[in-house]
C-alpha cells in the first residue's frame, strides 16, 4: 500500500501553499501521535530530566533477562533409626511391641513326680521356682511371648504368688488356694483366674482337663483363652509396663564352670550344665534331662538366678490339703543373689522398696548385675540353701 511521503517545512514563511502544507502537516501529525503512543505502551517510563531535554527522547536499552542461581539444596538429614522392640524377659528383638506390653499370663504349675513331665516350660519367657510343701518344689511361668494351647499342670497358688503378682502385675491362673491365701490374693488386686473346682464344668473357660491324667495333676490351661477372659472382664487394662531384666549384649567370653547344683530333696534335685557351644543351661531334675512334654526337648535358658530369701512357716495360714504347713517368703528388703551364665557366676545383691517396686539386681559396686540376653529362672531358696559349682 503507498505511504504519504514525508512532509516538509515551508522554506519561506510567507511562500505561496505554505498554509496548504501546514494543514496537511497538523493532520499527519494527528494521525501519527495514537500510532507513536500505540507503539511505545510497552516501554519503560522516560525519567524526568529526560523529557526536559531538547534532544529526541531514547528508548532505554533494556538487559537481557537472567535467571537467578539455584539456592544451594542442603542434604537431606539422615533418618534416625527406630530401635526394634526387645522382650523385657530376654533382651531379645521381637516382630511386634503389642506382644511385650500386654499382660504376662503366670501360671502355676505342678512340680511333684506325677506331674511330670510338664507342658509349656520351655516356652515360658521366666520361671520362678519355690520351695512347697514335703521340700518339693512348685513353679510360676510367665507367657508373654508365646501362647502354648496347653500348659500345666496347674496346681494351687501360694503366698509368694502374690508377692510376685503386685510386683509384675500379672494374669494368675490357678487351682485354688486356702481360705487365708485365696483372701489376700483377692486383697492384692491382682486379676486372678482360678480353676473350676474338680468335678465342675470346664466348657467355656481357659482349662481343660487331661482323663488320661490322675487328678489333681491333669488339669491344664490355654494362654490365649486367659486373655481373652481378661479382656471380657471390665476394669483389667490390656496393657501394663514391664520392667526389663539388665541385660548386657554382646555377653561375656565363656567361663570355666559347666554344673550348677541345687540340693533339694532328691526327687526334686536340680542341675544346670552348660553346653558352651549353645550359650544355654540345660536342665536335669531327679538325675535325668528335664524334658518339656510340649516338644519333647530338654529344658534349657540362659540365664540362672539364685534369689536367696527368708523362707518360714507361714502363721494364721491354713495347712495344705495334705495337711503341710504354709511356707511364706520374705521378698522385699535385700539379700544376696548370685546368677550364672556364659559359664561365669556373677555375685551381688537384690533389694526390693515394696510390694509393688521392681527387684533391682546390683553388683558389689553398685552396677546391675549383667544379665545375658535370653530366658531367665530364677530360684528362690533360704539364706542357708548349699548351691554348689564346678
């Protein structure tokens, strides 16, 4: 398309079309200043001073846009690791911490020769073995880990139970107790599951009876089904704290001692020997291998205590059903306490504040006493009880 030509100043003011031209030059003026204004909106504004200058104004020169630098990235921070969940029983990791903090289920079982062999020792996290009555021995079991489907035979409690049920707030699972004992069993609060009587239904309850059996030593209980009584039972929590054992890991070299020996009466005598390849005490009772009729196995654990305690026939305590007075215990206060593993002996003391505190186990120096990860049974004699090692 043609273009106007550029205009031009008259030369000589008065010349002829002179007012021609400057009409001509106002119009193109007029048409060009939109154009002119059209085209520099985008421009960045003209300072001041500029625009006072005679000469043309400029368009600024404009810097070529530049990103800025990437802020330094900081490294992301290392996680910090969740340690696994460990067995208060055995210092050992375990898959899942909602099977640690549920109540430990303890049950009492029968030790005299027709109640052997035993079901569910082996798979016991900790024993308490007790003097009874005639110088045999009864034990307690704790289940904290593991839930055999049949564990006894279970027989009736004893007043050192409820001294240990305050301390570990267990689930006792019983066969009955004398009228003094049974009361302050009720007395301590402690959630108790008792047996029915011989001759009484057993549906619907933990228990169950073996007819292959001679009662009263053929009477059994389900871990599991003790839970889940407890958890029907309104005002017992799901849950408690466990106190753990001092355990010390990695454990010691290997000692020179291979046998412990407890001298009860010889239908209850006990020795620990030491396979050191294992690690392990292996139990032998009345001169054989203590086998668990669970799995066939002998009994073995890693840790052995010797608790030494004042023992005493219990006053205002009714007699057993054979007619044996009541043996009671003291368990607070301090004594001594030796524990066996990694074919050492470890001597020191125990001291218990009150019914309800955790028993510290200490060395002459005031340390804990170093616990070797795994099970530990504990055996709670008199202060005069001849424990012997080789």
């Amino acid at each position: 398309m043609d273009t106007a030509p550029s205009p031009t100043l008259p030369d000589v003011p008065g010349a002829p079309g002179a007012r021609l031209r400057r009409r001509r030059f106002g119009q193109w003026m007029a048409a060009l200043v939109p154009a002119l204004a059209t085209a520099c909106a985008g421009q960045a504004p003209v300072s001041a001073s500029a625009t006072s200058s005679s000469r043309p104004s400029e368009a600024p020169s404009v810097a070529p846009a530049t990103s800025a630098p990437p802020a330094p990235t900081s490294p992301s921070p290392t996680p910090t690791p969740i340690p696994a969940p460990r067995s208060p029983f055995t210092g050992r990791e375990v898959d899942s911490a909602d099977r640690i903090h549920r109540r430990i289920v303890a049950v009492k079982i029968d030790n005299a020769p027709q109640a052997r062999p035993q079901f569910g020792l082996s798979a016991a996290d900790l024993v308490y073995e007790q003097l009874a009555e005639g110088n045999l021995t009864r034990f307690l079991a704790f289940f904290l880990e593991q839930e055999p489907e049949r564990v006894g035979p279970v027989r009736s409690a004893r007043l050192t139970d409820i001294y240990l049920g305050q301390e570990w707030d267990f689930l006792l699972a019983y066969a009955g107790a004398g009228a003094t004992t049974s009361r302050l069993l009720g007395e301590a609060l402690i959630p108790l599951f008792k047996a029915p009587e011989l001759g009484e239904r057993l549906e619907g309850t933990p228990y169950l009876r073996d007819t292959r059996g001679v009662a009263p030593h053929n009477l059994f209980v389900r871990i599991a089904a003790v839970r889940d009584a407890a958890r029907r039972e309104p005002g017992i929590p799901p849950e408690v704290e466990i106190h753990p054992f001092p355990f010390r890991d990695p454990p010691p070299e290997t000692g020179p001692l291979r046998n412990v020996s407890l001298p009860y009466v010889p239908a209850a005598a006990v020795t620990w020997r030491y396979d050191a390849e294992a690690g392990v005490w292996k139990r032998v009772m009345a001169g054989a291998p203590h086998v668990d009729a669970l799995n066939g196995r002998q009994i073995q654990v890693e840790n052995v205590v010797v608790q030494y305690a004042q023992i005493f026939t219990a006053r205002n305590v009714e007699p057993d059903s054979a007619g044996n007075p009541v043996l009671d215990t003291v368990l607070r206060g301090e004594n001594a306490v030796r524990l066996f593993h990694s074919g050492q002996v470890f001597e020191g003391t125990w001291s218990k504040e009150h019914d309800r505190a955790k028993t510290q186990y200490r060395l002459p120096d005031g340390s804990p006493l170093p616990f070797r990860p795994g099970k530990v049974w504990v055996h709670i004699v008199p202060a005069e009880f001849q424990v012997t090692w080789s």
